[in-house]
C-alpha cells in the first residue's frame, strides 16, 4: 500500500492534465524548478552553524 507503481503515477498525471490543463502545466513546473533551485542556492548561502565556545570576558583598557 505504502508504494507507488507506474499505474499510480499515471493517473497523478491524468489527474493534473485534467485540472491544470496543457498549457498550464509547463508555467507550474517551471515555477516549481524555480523554487526549488531558489532554495538549493539559499542553503549554499547560509553561513556554517557556530559552535558555543566560552568567550573570554574583555575589560575595557584604562
């Protein structure tokens, strides 16, 4: 039950055509190419998580 066969995808896509139809299709997945990689590049950017590390207490020189 858990698993997708050929016949279920098939149907997906039916499905898809028959709501978006054919023109609409090829804008909704380039959006969707668009977001994903919009996203890839956002994670690239995001500087490394910085570990906690005692941090020494500076005194002001006088």
């Amino acid at each position: 039950m858990g698993e997708f066969s050929l016949w279920h995808w098939v149907v997906v896509a039916g499905l898809a055509l028959l709501l978006f139809g054919p023109k609409k299709l090829p804008e909704l997945g380039k959006g969707l190419a668009e977001g994903i990689k919009g996203f890839k590049d956002g994670l690239k950017d995001t500087p490394p998580p910085v570990a906690s590390t005692p941090t020494e207490k500076k005194t002001p020189d006088a």
